[in-house]
C-alpha cells in the first residue's frame, strides 16, 4: 500500500511538473453568462450552455413541478420500475425532434456511447473511427469485438482507404463512427462527405452530436441537419445546449432501439433518470424547435466575438461553430493567460495534455445566446489587456 501511493504521488508530482494540472473554481451561482466565483461576479465564456438554457425559468418550473408529482428518484434501472410516463414522452419527443423511430435514454451521452455498439456489432464487423473521436466513442469501441480501423481527423482519403481495408478484409458490417463537432477545435464533421462515402461501400453512419444538438442545423437538429443528411444511429446529450443537466440518449431505428433496450449495459444495469430531469428535458426540445430567436443571438455573438479577438491579435482556428478556441501551443502560457483573465473578471479554462494533443494548449472560449454585447465588450478589453500583460498578443 505505502508503495503503492507513494507511486501514484509521483505521477500527481509529475502531472503538476508539467504544468498539467487541472484545478476545479467552485462556483456559488447558478449557471450563466454570469456566475460568482468567490463572491466576484465573472462573465463565463467556457460552459457548454450554448442557448442559455442552463437556468432558464421554464426549464427550472418543469423540474420543480415533476418533482411535486413524480417524486425525486426512480430507485430501479428501467426495465424493472423505472419507467414513468414521462422517460417514454421524452424518448418520443427526442425521437421526433431528431428525425429517428425512436430513442433510449442513459444516464449520460457518456455512457450511451460505451453502449452502441457492443450489441450491434461482433468479431466479423468493423469501427472506423475518426481519429478525434470523444473519450467515450473511443472507450465504446473498446468494449466491442468489431475490428477497428481508425482515419485522421475528416480526412476523407483516409476514411475511404480504411473502407476499403475494412470490405478487402471481408467485414460483414461496417460502422463509420464520427462527432458531428470536434468538442477542442469547434470543426464540424463534413458529414455530407461521410455519408456519401458510407453509401458507396455499404456502410452505416453514427454520429455524436454532443456539441450541436439544439442550435446547429434548421431549428437546432443538429449536424446531421445542417449537412442535410441522416445518420444510422445517433447520440447526444441533455448536458449541454438542451439544459444543461444530466442525461443522454441514442435515437435510430427501431430495431436498433429495441436491441438497446435488451442488451446495452448501461441501461440495463444503471439507474434511470430522475423525473424532474426528463420533464425538464421535454421542456427544453420545445424551447430549441421555437428557437430561432436564441440561436441567431448565438450566432451573432459567436460572429462578434470572433472578430474581436482577430482584430486584437489573436491566432484562433477558423470556423463557423460557437466554440472559438484562441490557440497559445503551450500548457504554462495557456494557463497564464487563464490566471490573468479570471483576475480581471473573465472565466476561461486553459486546455492541455491531455485534452488536446502536446504543445496544442489553448484557451476554448465558448458564445452563448445570453451573454450581452456589453459583456462581449467587457470580455474583449479583458482578453487584450491579459494578452498584452501575458506576452501573447502585442
Ligand atoms: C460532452 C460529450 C459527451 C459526453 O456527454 P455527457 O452527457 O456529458 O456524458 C460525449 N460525446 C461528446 C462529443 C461530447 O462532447
């Protein structure tokens, strides 16, 4: 046992050497364009809280209400007593949102992706995966026998090649598996290629829409939506632009969803999900399909900000996504610069090894629909003066 921790001390040592050590700002407020962080008020630019959702009032009475007239906890995965009406409202809503038959809950996207695929594929199918891939489709694939192939990052030339190795090598079936938007650069997935490229060999197409679902695409269906396209099996999540909370889900065909509900593990042997949380969810589809209004603010402001930082000296990676990193390549500048904005008011989170690759580090900021163009304004001078105190920018 001493051994034992006194090894697991020397990497915590080693991890804080490098500069790579994460630390956790408790936060005193609900979640919002604004939040306090001991006793300041900060203007917050890293939550994943695209349309503002994450404290919005009806959202919030949903819960409230649920909670009045279906109780806090299920206490029993689904199958056996943990399906109350309103888990099936919201797997019908979220099926007909997205565009699918059907649609399975989990407690987290996280774990419908440990999910996917283990039922649907064995040892004579293949993964090919985009070499981005969240943690989780990569720890999905682990827990499944199909062969995997993997290609770089939307390189379409790669992922034909490795259609191409996946049909020589003689698999039955193959799954092209792919986020609708890389989470640490804001890249859309060219889907309308991959889709393309899926139907000429046959293959079948899942995509994680985590960072879209609710304000890409015609009335915030996603990636899929905006390339125009449809995905075999698609997953997501309720923990981020559609409330914010917890929960996540896989939506596809019937078959597909029914086979989920006999085999995947983590919904047979995980708890579902609390009432105010699902009825808080159906309350948040409606809020995203009359959502025009919230998601042109989102875009005006991720349009706002860009140009605010290039024109202050910035080097940001092109896009269209309201993720908008501002790259610094190194752990110890990225978080010096984090240090110096929450100083002068501005949350931000330093991104490094091993959330993106070495001498990659950046600072993601992240636009959503209700931050003012005054707090953009406030933010912007910040950025330049923590640039300019920390050397990065001029
Ligand atoms: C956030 C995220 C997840 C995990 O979702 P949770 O519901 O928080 O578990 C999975 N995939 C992608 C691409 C994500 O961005």
């Amino acid at each position: 046992m001493t051994n034992f921790l006194t090894d697991i001390q020397s990497r915590l040592d080693g991890i804080k050497s490098e500069g790579l050590w994460k630390t956790e700002r408790e936060i005193t407020s609900p979640q919002g364009g604004h939040i306090s962080v001991g006793g300041r008020d900060m203007i917050n630019l890293c939550a994943n809280n695209y349309l503002g959702l994450a404290n919005h009032p009806a959202l919030v009475a949903a819960a409230k209400t649920a909670l009045d007239e279906q109780g806090f906890g299920m206490a029993s995965v689904r199958f056996i007593c943990g399906t109350q009406d309103l888990h099936r409202q919201l797997e019908e809503r979220l099926a007909r949102f997205l565009g699918q038959d059907d649609t399975i809950l989990f407690a987290a996207c996280f774990d419908a992706n440990a999910a996917v695929f283990e039922p649907l594929l064995d040892a004579q199918d293949a993964i090919i995966s985009d070499a981005l891939n969240h943690a989780s489709i990569i720890d999905g694939i682990r827990l499944c026998k199909a062969k995997r192939y993997r290609y770089a990052n939307a390189d379409m030339t790669d992922l034909e090649a490795q259609l191409r190795a996946a049909r020589d090598d003689g698999a039955r079936h193959i799954m092209i598996a792919t986020d609708g938007v890389f989470s640490m650069d804001g890249y859309l997935a060219p889907l309308d290629k991959i889709r393309a490229l899926a139907d000429k060999y046959d293959a079948l197409l899942m995509v994680d829409d985590c960072h879209a679902t609710g304000f890409m695409g015609p009335k915030g269906a996603g990636t899929p939506a905006h390339f125009g396209i449809k995905p075999d099996v698609l997953t997501g999540t309720l923990g981020k632009a559609m409330g914010g909370a917890i929960g996540g889900y896989i939506a596809g065909p019937q078959p597909v969803i029914d086979l989920m509900r006999q085999r995947a593990r983590p919904y047979l042997f995980s708890n579902a999900l609390p009432p105010a949380v699902v009825a808080a969810g159906i309350a948040a589809i409606e809020l995203v399909e009359n959502g025009d209004a919230l998601r042109k603010q989102l875009f005006e402001n991720a349009a706002y900000w860009r140009a605010g930082l290039a024109d202050a000296g910035f080097d940001l990676l092109e896009g269209e996504h309201p993720i908008i990193p501002v790259m610094l390549y190194d752990a110890e500048k990225a978080q010096a610069l984090a240090a110096r904005l929450f100083e002068l008011g501005v949350y931000v989170s330093g991104f490094f090894f091993p959330v993106v690759p070495k001498g990659r580090a950046r600072i993601r900021t992240q636009m959503n629909a209700a931050l003012t163009r005054d707090d953009l304004d406030s933010a912007l001078a910040a950025f330049r003066q923590a640039g300019k105190d920390t050397g990065v920018i001029a």
